[in-house]
C-alpha cells in the first residue's frame, strides 16, 4: 500500500480539514506529518463547529486511528485543551490517537522566546503565530531539544530545567515583555502528565508496519505550500517542511511509498500575516472576499489578507508536491460576484512569465489577469458538478487547463455535506 497526502497549496487556511474529515472513511489511519498547534483544521457538522491544532482532522471518524507523527511539534497545553474538547463532544479518542516518541516539545520558554523575538523586530514582524514553533525547530536543529520520549526517562527534568536556562539566557538579549512563566509552566507541567498518558509509539515503525498490514493511511498536511521552510516566501515562512516531501521526513516512510497527492487550493488567494501576496487586493474588492469568506484566522483569529487565485503560484506548488489532483474549497464565496479576475501570469523584471522570481520579497510583480462572468445564485443545492452554473464551470475549467492537473472535488460551502465530488476516471489521474 501507498501512503496518500493532502495538503495545502497556498499560504494555509485551504479548507484541509473538511477534505481530510471527507476522505477519512476510505482509510485506516490519518497521520499528521509536520507543524503544530500554528495549525487550525476547522471541521462543520451537525450543526456544530471543531477547531483542530494538533490532533488530526480524521478523529471524528469512529474507530479511525489518528496518529502525530514525530515531524510535528506539540505544546501539551494545547494538546490538552483539545482532548478536553474531544470529551466534551463525546468523541472517544483514548484507544485511536497515537503519538510519535520523536515528535519534539514546545516549552513554555519557546512560547516566551517567540513573543520576545517577534515583539522585537517591530516593522520587520514576520506574522508569527507566538505557539513558539520557531524557537522549538530551532532547538531540534540545534541538537539540544526535548522529545515526547523523553517524559518516559528518569533524566527528564533535569534536561527540562538546562533547556529552560539556556532560554532564559537568550531572553536577557532582547527587550522584556509580558509573559506569567510561572504560571505557564505550572499548566505546561500539569498538561505533560496527560501526555504521558496517551499511547506513545515509535511512529517510524508503527507506520511502516501498517503499510506493510495493508493498511491504507492519509498523511495530512498543516499550513500550506508557500510557508515551506526552503520553497516558500522566505523568510515569511513557517519552520517545517510543508510540501510533499515532508511526509518522508515527517513520519519515517520512504519517496516511493507516496501515492496519491490531493492538493488544495481556495477559488480565491488568502493569507494571513507578513510576506508577499502578489494578487492581494488592499481594496473593497478583498475587503468584500474577507468578509463573504469569514477570513478570520482559525488559530489567531487575525483578518486575513484576500485577493485573486494565482495560477504561477499553484503551478509551482503543484510542481514541488507531485498533485495528481486537486480540490477547490470556497468557490460559494464568489456567489453574489458580479465578475471574478483569474491570475494567469506576471510581469516581472521587464517579461511576462509563469515562474515565480528567486525572492518575490525584493522584485516589483505585477500579475496579468484574465476576466470571467460571475453566477450570481446560489450553490447550496447543487450537488452534481455539471449541475453548477455555466460561469462556475468556465472558471473552473480555465483553472484545470491552465494548471493541467485534474480538478476531482469541489467545496461549496463550510459543511460536512457541501462538497461535489467530480466524475473522473483513473486514466485522468495519470
């Protein structure tokens, strides 16, 4: 068996977690591969609204097993917040949720250092989430993090309290801010013996073991393509490897072993926080996207910025990640439009191009844009792709040939149940 990825191909906020919660029931386990509670997978059904940050998107399936594997970084805070919630809506959790021993630690100290950092470059704010991710990657780069195994040794305080020296030496270099230690760290110390409770595995041989079983598994990405550590906007970027071939490193499973790459990807532009958008629109037009898509941060809460879909930019994501097909999540937003612009170029450095500069942060780009007739009614009822309106399947089409990648699912609204699943045949797919 192949291990199928879904993930992001924009700055984040795709929809991921409704199209993970929709794939759930064809698979065994769905394992999170990287980030951590920068992450926010919002789920919609029964009339009911899930934030998800650490935990994965398939845990509300029955008898699903989920598992977080050793590529992302966990705050037992917040991964205690979320299983109380869990309990709460009655979702049993207990014998289906793994964790990966080599998944590393967010101490508090990471948190205070993030802020510290942030709060200090001023102008130059990269849009931090503040959860500490940075700080904590860093530490597992530099060789002297805490793992989730390490509450398992004897030594575990004594290497928790030379971690936390080491980053209350970097604080005294910046300027002091706000931040209760102690109290966080009484709740950091309350929330790792919750932890500690939880089925520990060694995610690299748990994994590999099931796709040796047969077993069918979705590994689920966080943030999106553009925040990748090494191909995003750097340095606006995350502290991971978002793209495909993060799974690898991200759960332990080799390049042959990946199957299907479903990306996603809005019928608009998104993004939250500092770094070049090309096809913003600082005007009443990404004014009124913000507000018809309720482009509110689902971790931060923060507006996030809007502007058209950027054909370049998903070429290039859908070239990093190997996408055999892909999912549009949002179109509804476009219902009451009277006309929508589809970027299909840019203009830069004296040319007209499809490939994104060396560093869109330093060159002038001014993307080209084709024009399409809006539908103007409403999608809730449609639940057949050739049943969507005439205009929706023109931009719709326009974005499948230009970006030659099949277009196999589209979301039309929050809910569980509003997602037209398109007619393909697999010789599509190839």
């Amino acid at each position: 068996m192949a291990i199928d990825v879904i993930l992001g191909l924009q700055w984040g906020d795709e929809g991921k977690g409704k199209i993970v919660d929709y794939l759930a029931t064809e698979y065994d386990i769905v394992a999170r591969f990287q980030g951590g509670p920068n992450a926010g997978h919002t789920l919609k059904f029964d009339g009911k609204k899930y934030v998800l940050h650490t935990v994965p998107s398939g845990i509300f399936r029955p008898n699903l097993v989920n598992l977080i594997g050793n590529g992302v970084v966990i705050d037992p805070i917040t991964l205690e917040k979320e299983l109380n919630k869990l309990d709460d809506a009655g979702v049993s959790y207990q014998d289906r949720l793994l964790i990966a021993r080599k998944a590393h630690l967010i101490l508090p100290t990471h948190r205070y250092l993030d802020a510290a950092s942030e709060a200090a470059k001023g102008k130059e704010k990269i849009g931090s989430t503040l959860k500490g991710i940075g700080p904590t990657y860093m530490d597992k780069t530099g060789r002297n993090g805490l793992r989730v195994g390490d509450i398992e040794q004897r030594n575990f305080m004594e290497r928790y309290q030379s971690l936390r020296e080491k980053h209350l030496n970097l604080l005294a270099l910046y300027p002091p801010i706000d931040f209760d230690l102690e109290t966080e760290e009484a709740k950091w110390m309350e929330a790792v013996q919750k932890l500690a409770s939880m089925q520990l595995v060694d995610g690299e041989y748990y994994i590999n073991e099931a796709l040796k079983s047969g077993k069918r598994i979705l590994a689920e990405g966080a943030q999106g393509s553009m925040l990748d550590i090494d191909f995003g906007t750097y340095p606006y970027v995350t502290s991971s490897n978002t793209i495909t071939a993060g799974v690898c490193i991200g759960l332990g499973v080799s390049p042959h072993q990946i199957g299907e790459v479903i990306g996603i990807t809005k019928a608009y532009c998104t993004r939250v926080g500092s770094g070049p958008f090309p096809t913003e629109l600082d005007n009443e037009i990404g004014e009124r996207l913000r507000r018809e898509g309720s482009e509110f941060g689902a971790t931060t809460g923060r507006p996030r910025r809007c502007g058209w879909l950027d054909l370049p930019q998903l070429q290039y994501t859908i070239m990093l990640n190997g996408v055999t097909q892909l999912v549009i999540t949002k179109i509804d937003v476009f219902n009451d439009f009277e006309a929508i612009e589809l970027g299909v170029s840019y203009w830069w450095n004296g040319q007209e191009s499809a490939q994104l500069p060396y560093d869109l942060c330093q060159d002038a780009i001014q993307p080209q844009y084709v024009h399409f007739a809006g539908w103007q009614q409403s999608l809730d009822s449609i639940s057949d792709y050739e049943e969507l309106p005439e205009a929706a399947r023109s931009y719709l089409a326009a974005i499948e040939q230009h970006l030659n990648t099949p277009i196999t699912m589209v979301s039309t609204g929050p809910e569980r149940s509003k997602l037209i699943v398109k007619k393909w045949s697999m010789a599509e797919l190839k």
